[in-house]
DNA sequence: TGTGACATATAAGTCTGACTTTTTCCGTCG
DNA sequence: CGACGGAAAAAGTCAGACTTATATGTCACA
C-alpha cells in the first residue's frame, strides 16, 4: 500500500475519503473548507490541500461562494488505487468486489494471450516459480503462502502482457485476491481444478500458446466469478 | 473534458502535468516547490496544491530535506483522465493510443456481453438509434456526424453492462475513437464491414444474445486492432 | 405581476511571512 | 573505520489579511 498518513493532509484524507467513497455524504452534500479545517483542527492551507487532492479524484467540485460539494458516484475515478482501497475498506465492499472481479475477467485472459507472446524467458521463469509455488502449498490449509504465489502468479501475466494499462491492475487484482482469501468464505484448501488451470497456464506462456492461454485464464476467471454468483443463465 | 485552468493550481497543471507525462523530467529528477513556483510566478501555497494533485497520481513523490521526486512511468497512476488526457496531447500520444485500444479489445466484447442481459429497453432503442445514425453517416465523408453516433453508441453499451469501471471508461473510449478520426489516417468513409457489425452488435443486444453480442463487438475491436497494426502473427 | 439591473453577502482563492520538523549530509572524535 | 552529533536544507504547518467570483435577494420599472 502507499503510506498512509504521510503528513497532516494525509491523516485528513484517511478520514474524509472513506467516509465520501461510503456515501456518508450524499451527492449534492455541500461541505465548507473553514468548518472542515476547525473539525480536523488543522489550518485552511492543509484542508485546501486535501480538498484538491478529493477534487483531482473526482469525489468532490471546489466553487466559489457555494462550497465543497460532493459529486455524484458515477464521476468518481474508480480506477484510483486510493479510491478503490478506500471502497473496499467501507461498506461498498462487497459491490466494488464484484466490479472488480468483472473487471479481470475481461483483461487477464487478454493479457495471459499477449503474456504468451511477449513473456520473456525470466518471465516465464518466474510464472513457472509461482504455478510451482501454488501447487505445494494447495493442500493443508496454507492459505497465506498459497495466496502469496497466487498474486504474484496474476502479477507476472500481467506484467508480461507487455501493456501498461494492464500491468498497473495488478495492485488491483491483488487486493481482490486477498479480499478472497482474508474476508470471503475460504475455509477449505483452494479448488485443486483451479490450481491445475494456473499451472497449465504457465506451459501455454512457455510454450508462446497465445490461445490455449488465453482460453485457460478465462477459465479461471470464470471460476472466480462463478465464487461471487456472478453467473450467466 | 473537465473545466482546464479552474484556477491558478490548475493553470500549473496544465504545463507540469504533460511536461511530466512527456517524459521531460526523467525519473528520479527533483524539482524544488520553491523553484517551481517562481518559475509560474504564483505563491506556495498554490503550488503546494499542485503538487499534491500530482503526487495523488502518483506522478510525483514529495519528500522532506529531499525535493519532489519524479516516479517511474510504471508507478504513474494510467487511469486518471488527466494523466490519459495530457499523455494523448504529448508526444507519447502513439504508445499511449495502443495501449488504450487493447484495453478496449479487452473490456468492451465483455461489456457487450452483460449489456445484453443488463440493458433496459431504453438503452436498447438508444444503441439502435446510434446505430441508424452510423448508417447514415457511413458515406459521403460525413466523418464528424459518424464520429458522434460511434462514440454515443460504444458508450451506451459500457453504460449498460452495469458495471461501474467499465462505464468509467467511457470517456476513454470516445477519446481513442476521436483520435483516430482527427489525428490519425481517416480520409475515407468508415470501413462498411465496421458499421454493419455495429448494427449487429444492436440487435443481439435487443434481443438478449449475450454471446453474439460479446463474439461480434470482440470482431470491430479486432478491427481496432488491425488498424493500429497490433496483430496476432 | 413579471423582469431586469444592481447591490450585498459569502465562501473559495491567493499571498505573505514566520515558524517547525524531518532528514540528509558531513565533519569530528573515539 | 565506524559511531555520534551538529548544521543545513527543504518540505510542512500555521495565522491573518486581502481578493475575487458568484449566488441570491432587492428594488425599480415595464
């Protein structure tokens, strides 16, 4: 994660954005610069700073002689890490976790195909590392090491894609990952089916089978939908 | 687009922000808050503003005793509208462009899909209506009115799926599609195998096709791909 | 009664200067 | 050569005065 609290506006922003990414301040819902810098107790050129940071999210418009004011949800930068740690730290969680999990069942097939063209030979080292990784520690009950090799797993194809705007979800997918793991229902050791697709994907890539890669992770992420009931009748 | 120079931090902006994306600071350049703001003859405080909105994109670090550091490309926040935005008007508009395609090759077939179980009859009459609008414009170089009916209808299907990150990139998409009739080749009419697939694409979600929907957008985004000569060897 | 111009109050925006705090760098001493 | 400690540099914070845009209410006039 990015450091929290780096600096008063920080602190301010810790508290300010969760609360409007839950909706604790409807759209529409005027805040006042001065009234919020004295219930922070921090000075007018601090709050302003938080202000334009909200601003440049989106989640708020700053005008003259009217206020700060809270802008409707579908104008929000979903795609802010910031923005989506906070919703998924909130209420929203469960909604933003399905968003999500829709979200990479359209790229990580796309990517693990481009992945399969693109992976360079460290790259498709590293996958193998991890597929390996994942199938050790698939039985008896070592969630958190499997789910380490796991997020890497996910983060090296989508490095490998060799495309930016991919890469940078891995953060994301990582988030939604440990969500799984750490909040969701996840008792029993993870599906031994899905293991065998992570490691198949791993030879696709290798292989340079664009795809057979491609196929497979869609696979996957089927799974991962069909975990949320997200399913297609 | 959002308001430019909504004050003087936003004046800032618009030269920092795409000299940054630019690639003009390298990475690891420091700036001193200071410096910059005699260089744009404003006061600290606005300049502190500034710099704020660029470290929330992650585009810059600010550090005690040190300076603001600029990040690595692979650490800039891609998904912001103004880092988008300033990176189309830059010299790194081409890369930037590919990027942004692929992306929609990846999401918008997916997209399709769940518009076409999720769209209500409204969207249904107003995707047919872009489509018709499509036809009509397809001949006699009526490039611009042809322009604004794509552009409408590719929104209306992110909308309709029903999933909030997908509609957010709406603005993304219309972006990359009046790119490519402003900036790149389009001397001629649009490809007439391009508009009957749209029409197509507006059947099929009328009547609930998913699969068809999804197959039949993943082919015009093919064509996407085609044109920016990203192919699959 | 409606409509336009104008005055007024309000909240953000801006600037300045002084002060604090953190952190790096460097020189000294063991 | 390493540890300790001081000094400097830059960001961070604060307080107060001033400016500017603008929403809203008022009043005259049609």
């Amino acid at each position: 994660m990015t450091t929290p609290g780096r600096g008063l506006h920080g602190h301010v922003l810790d508290t300010l954005g969760p609360a409007i990414t839950a909706g604790e301040y409807p759209p529409g819902s005027v805040l006042r610069t001065d009234e919020l810098a004295q219930h922070f107790e921090v000075s007018r050129s601090v709050m302003r700073e938080a202000v334009r940071v909200l601003e440049s999210m989106h989640l708020v418009e700053s005008r003259r002689r009217v206020g700060v004011t809270v802008r409707p949800k579908a104008e929000w930068n979903v795609y802010d890490p910031q923005v989506i740690r906070w919703r998924l730290a909130g209420a929203d969680r469960p909604h933003q976790l399905r968003s999500l999990t829709v979200l990479r069942s359209a790229v990580e097939p796309v990517a693990a195909g481009l992945a399969a063209r693109h992976a360079t030979a460290e790259q498709c080292a590293e996958l193998t590392q991890c597929a390996l990784g994942m199938v050790a520690n698939s039985r008896g009950h070592k969630l958190e090491e499997y789910l380490v090799h796991d997020i890497a797993f996910h983060r090296v194809i989508l490095n490998a894609s060799g495309n930016e705007m991919f890469a940078r979800l891995g953060d994301v997918v990582a988030e939604v990952l440990a969500g799984r793991t750490h909040h969701e229902v996840m008792f029993e050791d993870p599906d031994p089916a899905a293991v065998t697709l992570h490691v198949q994907v791993a030879e696709a890539v290798r292989e340079g089978d664009a795809t057979r890669a491609e196929e497979l992770t869609r696979e996957i992420t089927v799974g991962a939908l069909q975990e949320l009931d997200i399913l297609a009748p």
